[in-house]
C-alpha cells in the first residue's frame, strides 16, 4: 500500500502560520506572517532529492492567516485576512521556473481564517469562519481564475468549527477539514464541484486534536496532518463517496502546532511552526510509495545495479526496538517486520546466548527473542515481495563451536526457503545484480561476522568482515563501518564525510581485496538514551546527501545510510533518492 512518512522536519526560516503548497513540477510554494507584526513573506523552492532547495524569502503584502495554492500550469492563489479587521483579500500569482511574480490583491469578501486550493482547470474553492463573535460558521466559496483575478461565485455556509482548509483535485474533488468548536476534535467534508457550488456530504470526525489541514490526489488519495498538544500526527485515507476510508491509525512525526499539508504526483510536503515561542518554521518531505515494495516497484531501472551500485536504508542495532522511544539501549521503534515494511534493506543484529536461547542484545540489553526476529522476517518474505535485504549477524556473545549450529540451524528453518545460498558465477556477493538475485522473490543475505561461519561453512551463511579486518580474503562481503562515536552532530557530520571521501572501495589492510559496501554510520552515541540525541542527525539525513557528492572522487557511492530510529530520518525515502529513480 502506497504510504507517506514525514518523519523529523528542518527548519527553513523563522515567522509564524505557514501554509505550503507543491505542483507536479516540484516547485513549492510557501507563505507566512512574521513573528510579531502584520507581514506577509512567501519562499519558493525545488524539490531536491529527498529535500528542499528553498529561496529567499519575499514580503509580498501586509496582513494576517496567509494560505496558499498552487497548480500544474502556472497559476497560484493565496488568501489572507487583513491586520486587524475581518476583510479578506486573494491574489494571483503567475509560476514560473524562477520563482513566482504576483498580481495585485483584491477583497472578496468578510470573515477569518481563510484557506484556498486550485486545480489544474483554474477551479478556486475558498473557506473561511465567519467574522461574527457570536458563531462559527463556516463559509465557501467556488470560484474560476481569471487572469489576474477570480470570478468568485457566491458564499454559502455549510457548518460550523473553526481552522477551516480545504483540498481540491482535477476531478471535481473537494475535501475540507476543520477543528470542533471546542477545539478538541478535527473533522472533514467530501464533497464535489457542481457549478457554484460544492455538494458536500455530512461532517466526520477523524480524530483528536486541532489545526487540521489536507491534501488530496488524482486519484482521491487524502493525507490529513493535524497538532494535539506539541505533538504532530498524520493519517492518510481513500475517498469512498461522501467519506473517507482510512487506511491508518493516527500516526505521531514530529513536535510542532499548526502543521500544512501539500501533495502532487508522489511527493507531499508539510510545514509547520515550532512548539516553543522561538518562532522556527520547520518542514519535511515524504514520497507516496509502498515502501514494502520499493525495490521490485522500480526493478526496471535498478535491477540491473550490482548490490555495490546500489544505497540501502540501513539499521543500527536492529533489534533493539522493545519500550518506549526514549528507553535506555533502544535505538529502533519497529519491529523487524515493520522496518522491512517500512524499506529497511541492511540489518544490524547482534546475537547472544543466554543459556536456554538466542536473544538479541546491545552492550548489557537484551532485546527481543531471536526466534521473533527471525519469525518477523519469514511473516515479511510470506509476502511475495522481489526484494532483497541483508541480514548481518555480528557481535556474537556466547556462541561458540558447539552452539553455533543450533543458532545457524534455527535460521535455516525460519527462513531458509528465502535465503541466497548462491552467488553469480566469477563474482564476488556485491557483484551480483539485484535481478539476478529476486528473480525468484524476496532474498535475504544472510552474512555471519565471526569466524564460525569460516570453521563451519554452509551454504547461505556467506562471511562477513569489515574492511579493516586482517582476513579479508576470506570475505564473501565486506563493508567500511566505522561510526563516529561521539553526541556532537556537527562532528560526526564532519568525520562521515571525510571517511567517504578517502574511501577508495579497497580493504585496509589487504588492499588486493575489494570493499564492497561504504556504511555512512550516521549515527551517535551517547552515554544515556538515544532517541533524544538522534533527533538532530535524523533531521538532517536528507540535506545532508544533497550536500555530499554522489560519487566521491574514488567514484564511489555511499551504499547504507545506517541510522537509528530509522523511519524518523525517512531513510528509504532518502535511498531511493540516491539512487535516482526519477520517482521521488
């Protein structure tokens, strides 16, 4: 199922109530008030990669509320209340590569809290809460571009609630949200353009919180984001009539309040201001993709990439996923089932014994039962997914010749059926393609950092050692893995890039010996829990492989972004940028 994650957001500017909207081209648009006064300021920017390349921020006008929409041939709206009053006033602006060049404002009509959208037909829908201190209705308009200028149709009220914003598509679609009148509950609207007006079905509440705000496709998917408390939450759905079909269960992202959501072709965007009265505006971007799937969905332009061509989202301690975000030794939030769900394509899993079973452990915490890893990957292979991942067992703690078979055996009889038990002839394990090796399904490369899987060789257990290793000929894979440790972002930042850039894609020590796979160890390490440290680095995990060449000067590519918390720095979303699949 085709999903959006926006994960952990960065801050593009400073100011208060953003809006956002994104064409098909991938520009973006977006306005705000300043922090204090009666400013109007819009930024336009690029999709680029699994980021935004933003411009400079322009005051366009004076007043209050600012929204935005935008379409796929060149035409923009926005709306806004003026300073103190309740008279509303649009624009139009005209889109181009360089930005966008807007006409002069004009009022259309009375009220508060405005919020527009536009589709590719110049359709206008306009909603806004009334004036009155006395009530809260909520009022629309239908309108039609018109050069400079809208035609608007008449006013019609059609609730009551307040934060009204609305989404509209080139099929006639119409989905408004709005916050109870008492402020705890968000709810929508399905409705359609018919004539001057829109034929909107009876209100549902979908959930708690307020400031909702949605996006809408072509084909009637709905992404819903709204603020409860300082907490952000998402929820996407399909249009059945005059209601919704959520596919999901609200679902957290982020701090923040008054979040924007803006959708075309497969990418959505959302802004949103800070939680706290330093007035940073934050966003983030999200690709609308099964990422169950995303390997065999795009197979026609990467399967022919040996596994060394390829950049893979990539876990840290994988296993360590058990209590809550901010519990000591945790550094994952899905099980292993709902990381490869979610596109993780490397794993990191440190085994132990302890007595009567094989756990899953980081340092002096254990994790869940290997049994229920393993469980979680054959339930995942079950699928029927064209995808490969790597399962990398390391670090063994208690294993030794006479237990190790019980631990490959247990392996072998979860997931045997889907193992890579052979490689392409003449070639090393990263030189196989990606075809060559899910031609059949789902493939799990399974590879054994100790020397057991050395003095007792079988079929499927392929070597692994790291590129530093002083018998790297014996390697089946090998991998440059060197974290950074340290809970200075800007440091570890620093030393990633320096070692990719030095990375010459040979072994260390034996230099006769390819390195088949550089891991960019974005990660940190601190003394206590992750989750609060890891915030920084997972923000950044995006702009940050924008700034870094594709290729260093070795040619060489960053092949595992190895992160902790690993949909929260929207690492498969940041992968198949990398891998230029012109899909994102």
């Amino acid at each position: 199922m085709k999903d959006v994650f926006f994960g952990l957001a960065e801050q593009y500017d400073t100011g208060s109530i953003p809006n956002v909207a994104i064409n098909a081209s991938g520009q973006i648009l977006e306005v705000h008030k300043n922090e204090e006064g009666y400013k109007l300021y819009y930024r336009f920017g690029n999709l680029n990669k699994a980021t935004v390349s933003w411009g400079s921020s322009h005051h366009y006008d004076d007043g209050n509320t600012p929204a935005v929409a935008m379409n796929n041939r060149g035409v923009a709206v926005e709306v806004h209340k003026n300073q103190a009053g309740s008279t509303l006033y649009y624009h139009v602006g005209d889109v181009s590569s360089n930005g966008v060049s807007w006409h002069s404002s004009h009022k259309y009509d009375s009220g508060i809290e405005p919020h527009v959208a536009v589709n590719d037909d110049g359709i206008v829908v306009e909603v806004h809460k009334t004036q009155s201190p006395f009530s809260n209705g909520l009022y629309y308009h239908v309108g039609q571009v018109n050069g400079s200028k809208v035609d608007w149709h008449s006013s019609h009220e059609y609730d009551s609630g307040s934060v009204p914003q609305v989404a509209l598509n080139n099929n006639g679609y119409v989905v408004e949200v709005h916050q109870s009148q008492s402020k705890s509950k968000v709810w929508y609207h399905v409705g359609r353009v018919n004539g001057s007006k829109v034929d909107f079905g009876s209100s549902h509440e979908f959930g708690s919180g307020t400031a909702p705000s949605v996006a809408l496709t072509d084909d009637e998917m709905v992404i819903a984001v709204w603020s409860q408390g300082t907490k952000l939450y998402q929820r996407q759905g399909q249009i059945s009539g005059t209601q919704i079909d959520w596919q999901s269960d609200a679902v957290e992202f982020d701090d923040g309040q008054r979040p924007s959501v803006g959708i075309a072709n497969n990418t959505a965007v959302q802004v949103h201001p800070s939680e706290t009265i330093l007035y940073g505006l934050w966003y983030s971007t999200s690709m609308l993709t099964n990422r169950a799937s995303w390997m065999q969905d795009r197979l026609s332009e990467l399967g022919n990439r040996t596994i060394s061509e390829l950049a893979l989202p990539a876990s840290h301690d994988s296993g360590m996923y058990k209590g809550g975000l901010a519990v000591f030794g945790k550094t994952q939030d899905l099980s292993i089932k709902g990381q490869l769900e979610a596109g993780v394509r490397y794993f990191d899993l440190r085994p132990k014994w302890i007595g009567s079973k094989f756990v899953i452990y980081h340092g002096p915490i254990t994790g869940p039962d290997l049994s229920e890893v393993l469980s979680d990957i054959r339930a995942y292979c079950e699928q029927g997914h064209k995808e490969l991942a790597i399962l990398k067992f390391s670090h063994f703690d208690g294993i030794n010749s006479a237990n190790y078979p019980v631990f490959r055996q247990q392996v072998e009889d979860a997931i045997g059926a889907w193992m890579v038990k052979t490689k392409p002839e003449g070639k090393r394990l990263a030189e196989g393609t990606l075809s060559e090796y899910v031609n059949d399904g789902t493939a799990m490369m399974v590879a054994v950092g100790n020397d057991l899987a050395i003095d007792q060789p079988q079929q499927g257990f392929w070597v692994y050692k790291d590129w530093d290793s002083g018998s790297v000929a014996q390697a089946d894979l090998t991998v440059f893995d060197e974290y950074s440790n340290t809970i200075s972002f800007s440091s570890m930042k620093k030393d990633q890039f320096e070692k990719f850039e030095t990375f010459t894609g040979k072994c260390k020590k034996d230099p006769s010996v390819p390195c088949d796979l550089f891991l960019l160890s974005w990660t940190l390490t601190p003394p206590t829990a992750v989750w609060p440290v890891s915030k920084e680095a997972n923000r950044a995990l995006g702009s940050a492989m924008v700034e870094l060449p594709e290729k260093n000067q070795y040619g060489k590519i960053v092949n595992l972004l190895y992160v902790d918390y690993v949909e929260y720095a929207r690492a498969t979303d940041v992968a198949i940028a990398q891998n230029n699949t012109n899909q994102f």
